[in-house]
C-alpha cells in the first residue's frame, strides 16, 4: 500500500509563488511584438482523451461566462442543497442514477470541494504556465486556487497546484470573523509520452484537508413564535451545536498509462488507483448543555463525542482499446482491494473501542463499443459488472439533433447505510438489498436558423422516465427528532425528469434559460423540488477599442417550494423529514465581468432582492442561506 505523506509538499508551494515577482508580463512577444505564447499554445490533457486515443488535447478555457457563478468556484457545478454558508455540506439536488458499483463508504457531503484524481488537466506547454483565482465575498467566503507547470521539450510536463477555501460563520456569532471552514488542498502531477507517441503516462498525487464547523442549524427562541420569518437575524440567532466539528481528510495517488500495440486501432493500458478517507466527528458536552440538548439519543459518553471513520481502497485496472474512423472499443477488468474502519474514543486511549473493522475484495469487468458515422449518427453501448450481484448497462442513439438513451443499473447500499455505530446512532442493515434503476431519456439538441443570422439561437430539451425499485434512503427513526435510520422502499417509485434550455444571441444581448421540472419527487424515500431554474440575462462586448471584452447582466436562480433533506452531522447525511417546508424562492445576482488579454476579474452582488419578500430562505431545515454580500474575484494566467 502507497504510504500517505504529511507534509513533504510544503515547499513545492512557493515554487509558483517565487515565479509570479517575475512575471511581469502575461504574454512573451518578440522583437516586433507578435505574440509567441499564449492560450493558444498551452493544451489541457486529461485522462479520457488519453483513453480514447487522442493525446493531443484541447486549447486552454479563458471564457467569461459563469466565472461569477458560485457553483463554478468548486469541482462539481451541479445544483446543490447545501446548508447555505460556502463549503458546508451539501447534496446534488437533482436526480441522478448512479453507475457506481460496489464498496462506496458513502461519506459525500463534502465530495464537491475535492478533485476527482480521475479528471484533472495535465497541460502540453510551450513555455511556463502560471495560473491563479481568487474569490472573495463580504461575508467572509473565501477561494483561491494556483497551479504552475511547465513541460521539459514535448515529453515530459510536471506541475503543482495549490487551493485554499474558507468562510465565516453567519449564524449565532459576534464576530464577523469567525472561522467556519478552512479547507487546503495540494495535488503534484505529472505527464510523459515518448517521441514516438506510442507510450502514454499520466499520473498525480492529491492531499486534502477539510474542516468545517457544525452548527446544527438556528434554535429558535419562545419570542419567534411558529413564524419562521423571525429567524433571519442571522448572527444573533441561537444555535444548537458550539463544539461540533467534521472533519474530511483524503490522500489519492492515481496513474494511467498506455501503449499502442497496433497504431491506435489496439492499445493496452493499466489504471492505479489508491484513495484514503478518514472522518471525524467530535462535540464537546462540558462547553455548556446546548449541544448535548440538540441529540436525539447519546449512546456511549455523555461527555463527549469522537467518533471516526477510515476507508482505504486499491484499484488495478487493466484492459484493451482501440479507435478507427468509425469504431472505438474499450474492455477491462478490475480489482479492487478496501477496507473501512469504524471507531469511537471514549475521552482516554485506553478507553478506545473498535466498533466495526472489514475488508472488500471485489472483481469487475466491462467495456464500451461506439460506432460513428459522420457527424450525423453515432450508436454506443456501454456497462459494468460487479461480481455477482450489481451491475450498469447503457445503450444510446443519435441521429442529428436527436438522442435517445436507455440505463440498467443495479447497486447495493453504501457502506455507511449499511452499518454504523456512533455515539449519536446506531444500526445495522446489513441485510438491505441493492437498488434498481431502469431509465429511459430522449433528447433534442438543436440550433436555429442559420449559421451567419443575426440572431443565434439553441434548443436542448429531454424528457427521462424514471423507476427505482427498492431504493434505500435515510429517514427519521419514527417519533424521534434529529435521529435516522436506514430504510428501504418496498416496490417501485416513478420519476418524470423534464428539461428545457434555450440560449439566444442577438447583437451584445444573451440570454440563456433553463428550467428543470421532477414529477414524483416526493413521497417515500425522496426530496426533490418539482421546479429548479437559472436565468442569466446579460450583454457583452468590446471596449476601448477591443481592449476590455466585459459581460454585465443578471443571473438568478429560482425553485419551487419544497420539503426538503434535514442533515445529521454526526454521520455527514442528508435524511428525509416530513416536519418542515421551504417556500419557493428567487436569488438574484447583478455582476459584471471584463477581460483583459490574459486577466479575468468579476464584481458581483449576491443576493441582491433580499427582502423581496422576505429576508432570508432556507436550503435545509433551520440553515439559512446567505445574505446579500459583495463579492470579487480575479484570474490571470501567466505564459512564461
């Protein structure tokens, strides 16, 4: 097993930051001032292109748009329940099937803020590249991310990156500094090809530290009365928990090689993949009665609680693909090693207690088969089996503009549904069964009018018809408040996902809608809100005689009203509950973004119809989203 490192990085961090006194200027020009690096000359690689045969990569992304957008500052910009301040926990909010078999420990509330070792970018550059981004908001969130590479002639690129996030506490604190999250990450990677390009080897180390602080949510006060429209104080709101905190630490290594046995028709390639998870969740009683009050049950001390988690897995993937004009093919089969390690400390070590300590050994096979025809019909099929109980199949279609995709999976429970055994809850459903998902989805994607008219325009639309049978979700134990329990549906539930997007262009207006509407998201097992929408209406264009591209407009985001997940975090989960609704709400951001040549900033003000209604909305039970705050950010990238 890979060792995990502690702290051997730390002086890789100031090899960007001794670079950027330096680099006075953001393109290297000539004589005569041509431009001889730039965006242009610096490719992103990433894994999936290397795994299909096209090594070549992509020029860099320097687009404007959705720079201001939160959901764009982490490494998953889906649509989130969150528990409103930046970095806390958080859920996808929409359905989404899942394809991923076997062990899974199923701690997710905090997967946004790390990489995914499987997709990060390794570049082909022509000369240094420097790149940072920095976010600050005026109620103390806080983003900042750099990375420096630089490639030795073409065959090998190396790189360091660094990222830091943070926020202030919004709730229950006089202080407006008042620390809530930190979050500090540094991922190493590397890429090498030979001259003959017939050998391909991506690889990275990534170590993340996140620490977030856990409130429990406002406790409201006799004077508020049953109205939740008297708890928008904010910072001189109560709340349940002063000693809480979760802790996320992960540690991965991943590498990819590959090498073309026959052209790009017959390449083999291997995959390694080592991961480490650890959660910690610990709450101090003797700070005062409040926290002890805000549990439904306290189990084993009733002076504290520590309470861990260890997953460790190992992956070795191997297999063959290959790609012609008309085909591309890839098998494998993989074999994962894990183990997940549960305990509880009881104030003394001597007094430690192991709760729950076992190992996974897990066989899977699959592969994918496309074949395109032009740039008019493409068929691929694809899946994965889990020996011998879970499996995922997916068969899709397109013809033009039109798509059609039908999926098969079956999954078991998450480790932690499974079995788990705290100081705040305990189960063991061992005995669940997998969870089935059949789905079929039909889509349109298509431009209207001609290339060259004034106004542009782009449809997509699909429509998903959904069946989970035996699904397995988290819910309150009956007649206990903050306490949950594994559950299982027993038969089938129907899901009707629609979405609908349409982007228009005419002169330096843009507009860009999308609307996305779940009919049988209530009920057992699930909370999903019927309507979810994003607005950006915004226009663009040149200034000063082309030297400031800049974007002003407005974004917002709406849903319907809603019962949305309560969260427990003593085992960082999202449950059902039946006891508290959210209204529909609107949040408005106005921004405005420029470019200018290889610099990005963006000003922002978010939130900006608080009090229109009302003064605040609630994303989960008794978390408050944030107010109306001022916000900066910036991106510059560096060519030499």
């Amino acid at each position: 097993m890979i060792p995990s490192p502690r702290r051997w990085w730390l002086p890789l961090l100031g090899l960007p930051l001794g670079l950027l006194p330096t680099l006075s200027r953001a393109q290297v020009v000539d004589d005569s001032t041509k431009v001889l690096y730039g965006p242009k000359t610096t490719l992103v690689v990433r894994e999936v292109d290397v795994l299909r045969n096209q090594p070549d990569g992509h020029p860099l992304d320097t687009t404007l748009t959705g720079m201001h957008n939160s959901r764009n500052w982490y490494y998953d910009s889906t649509f989130q329940q969150s528990l409103g301040n930046v970095a806390l926990a958080s859920r996808r909010l929409l359905w989404e099937t899942n394809t991923r078999l076997g062990a899974r420990v199923g701690r997710n509330a905090f997967d946004r803020y790390f990489r995914d070792p499987a997709t990060i970018p390794y570049y082909d550059t022509r000369s240094p590249y420097t790149f940072f981004r920095f976010v600050q908001g005026g109620v103390g969130e806080q983003v900042f991310e750099a990375a420096y590479t630089r490639s030795i002639k073409k065959a090998v690129n190396v790189g360091v990156a660094y990222e830091r996030f943070g926020a202030n506490k919004q709730l229950g604190t006089t202080n407006n500094r008042d620390p809530q999250v930190t979050h500090a990450g540094v991922l190493v990677f590397a890429r090498y090809q030979t001259k003959n390009e017939r050998y391909h080897v991506l690889l990275n180390y990534y170590e993340a530290r996140h620490r977030a602080i856990e409130q429990g949510g406002i406790k409201p006060r006799a004077a508020d009365g049953d109205t939740l429209t008297n708890l928008f104080d904010y910072r001189s709101e109560d709340v349940w928990l002063r000693q809480a905190q979760n802790k996320d630490h992960r540690d991965q290594f991943h590498l990819t090689h590959t090498y073309n046995l026959v052209g790009k028709g017959l390449t083999a390639y291997h995959l390694l993949d080592w991961r480490r998870q650890y959660n910690r969740y610990t709450d101090d009683f003797a700070a005062g009665a409040t926290d002890r009050d805000y549990y439904a049950f306290i189990l084993r001390d009733s002076t504290q609680t520590d309470d861990r988690s260890t997953y460790r897995q190992l992956e070795n993937t191997l297999g063959l693909l290959g790609r012609t004009d008309f085909l591309e093919y890839r098998v494998y089969g993989r074999y994962r090693s894990a183990n997940w390690r549960t305990q509880s400390r009881f104030g003394n070590p001597e007094r430690e207690q192991e709760v729950f300590d076992e190992a996974y050994k897990q066989l899977f096979v699959g592969g994918t088969a496309a074949f395109r025809w032009r740039k008019l019909f493409d068929v691929e099929a694809a899946g994965e089996y889990k020996f011998f109980n879970e499996v995922w199949l997916r068969g899709r279609l397109r013809f033009g503009p039109l798509t059609g995709e039908v999926l098969h999976s079956t999954y078991a429970p998450t480790l932690t549904q499974q079995q788990f055994s705290g100081n705040h809850h305990a189960w063991d459903s061992r005995g669940l069964g997998n969870t089935t998902v059949d789905q079929l989805t039909v889509g349109l994607a298509q431009r209207l009018g001609a290339a060259d008219a004034r106004v542009q325009q782009r449809v997509q639309a699909s429509a998903s018809f959904v069946t989970i049978y035996n699904l397995v979700y988290y819910s309150q134990r009956e007649n206990y408040r903050r306490d949950l329990l594994p559950r299982q549906i027993d038969g089938s539930k129907p899901l009707f996902v629609g979405f609908v997007r349409h982007q228009l262009s005419y002169g330096i207006l843009r507009l860009d809608n999308q609307v996305t509407y779940t009919q049988g998201g209530e009920g057992e097992g699930l909370r999903i809100p019927k309507l979810v929408g994003n607005s950006r209406i915004y226009a663009e264009g040149y200034l000063f005689k082309k030297a400031l591209f800049s974007q002003i407009g407005v974004e917002t985001y709406l849903q319907s009203s809603w019962t949305p997940y309560d969260y427990a975090p003593s085992v960082q989960q999202f449950y059902v509950q039946d006891h508290f609704t959210s209204r529909g709400v609107a949040v408005a951001d106005v921004f405005l973004t420029a470019d200018i040549k290889t610099v990005s900033v963006f000003l922002k003000m978010a939130y900006v119809n608080q009090g229109l209604p009302e003064a605040g909305y609630f994303p989960t039970p008794f978390y408050t989203g944030n107010p109306r705050s001022f916000q900066i950010g910036l991106k510059w990238n560096f060519f030499d």
